[in-house]
C-alpha cells in the first residue's frame, strides 16, 4: 500500500499564517506593555500587573477596560473575603474570641457594602457612554465615588481589627482584608486615568 503524501500548502498561505500569528503575538505583547506601563501609576503596582495581566485580550490598550478588570477584580477578592469573615463569624466562640467577635461583626458589615460598591462601580463603568457625552462626566464620578466608599469600607474594617486586640482569627481576617483594600486602590488609580479622551 502506498503511504499518503500530505497536500502541499501553497508558500504564500503559510506566510500569511506566519504574518498573522505575528500580529496576535505583537497585540498581546502591546497590551501586557500597556497594563504594565498603566500599573506603574499605582499604588501598588506588583499586584496590579498580577492581577491584571491575565486580562490583556479584553482590555487591549483601553484604560476603560482595564479599569473594569480592576474593577472587577477588586469586587470578587471582596466577596472572597467577605465570605471568609462570615464562615469564621458563624464558627462562633470557638473560632473567635469575645473581644474580637464585635470587631468581626463589624468587618463583616463593611466587607458586605464593600462588594455592593465595587459591584455598582463596574456596573456604572459600563454606563459611561461615549466621551465626551452629557452624561460621561456624570457617570465617572459615580464611579470615582463608590470605589473611594468601598476603599473606606476595607479601610473601617482594619480600623476595627486592629482595635480589638490580637489573634490568629483577627490576623487571618487582616491578611485577606488588606489585599482587598490594595487592589481597590490600584482600581481607584485606574478609574481615575479615564478622562474624556476615552
């Protein structure tokens, strides 16, 4: 039995796929370039591109985009968090001691409006409409408003934490509750680079 040659594939077809993967390969180089160039501006920047950087197809070079990744992000590490603190509250005195259990309480609630904050943040991105429209400015500050809110919400619950004394739980608690409030400020500084350009 003869062995099948395989169909020649003409010269020209095959520099085409070689262009083009070429060109998928530069897009996505320029679009971790530019997360990792926009993450520079934050706060935090090392988590940024960490957290980021597997957002690189969808945010392209749009600051709006990647804003709303950071966004996005941020709301679901927040609601990780927040139901890390509601498991160990419902462990009860075990888990937690008598001191810090109102501290718990507290963070729990923050951690909750928190969620809500980001969720309606990345929800009202999504309104801005065009640049430069009669409601662009509006909708961006509402955004702007309910990142800072949700900042200060992290930021009330490790106020509270830290007032209760020590332990394991209230560390544990900290730990993820500090990296909520990181990257909702690096969100905070992404929101902020939009302007009416984009």
């Amino acid at each position: 039995m003869a062995e099948a040659t395989p169909p020649k594939v003409p010269h020209l077809l095959l520099l085409l796929l070689c262009i083009s993967a070429g060109e998928v390969t530069s897009a996505a180089s320029s679009s971790t370039d530019f997360i990792r160039s926009s993450c520079r501006t934050t706060t935090y920047p090392a988590l940024c591109i960490k957290c980021l950087s597997a957002y690189a197809p969808s945010v392209r070079r749009s600051p709006r985009e990647l804003a709303r990744a950071a966004l996005t992000v941020s709301a679901d590490r927040a609601r990780s968090a927040s139901a890390y603190v509601a498991r160990l509250s419902a462990g009860g005195s075990k888990a937690i001691k008598a001191r810090e259990a109102g501290a718990v309480r507290d963070c729990l609630e923050n951690m909750a409006d928190s969620v809500d904050r980001l969720r309606q943040s990345a929800q009202e991105l999504g309104r801005l409409g065009r640049a430069g429209s009669a409601g662009f400015m509006w909708h961006l500050n509402n955004v702007q408003t309910w990142c800072s809110a949700a900042l200060t919400d992290e930021n009330t619950c490790l106020d509270s934490l830290s007032q209760s004394g020590s332990g394991s739980t209230r560390e544990a608690i900290r730990k993820k509750v500090v990296e909520v409030a990181q990257l909702t400020s690096n969100a905070l500084a992404l929101v902020n680079r939009i302007g009416p350009k984009y």
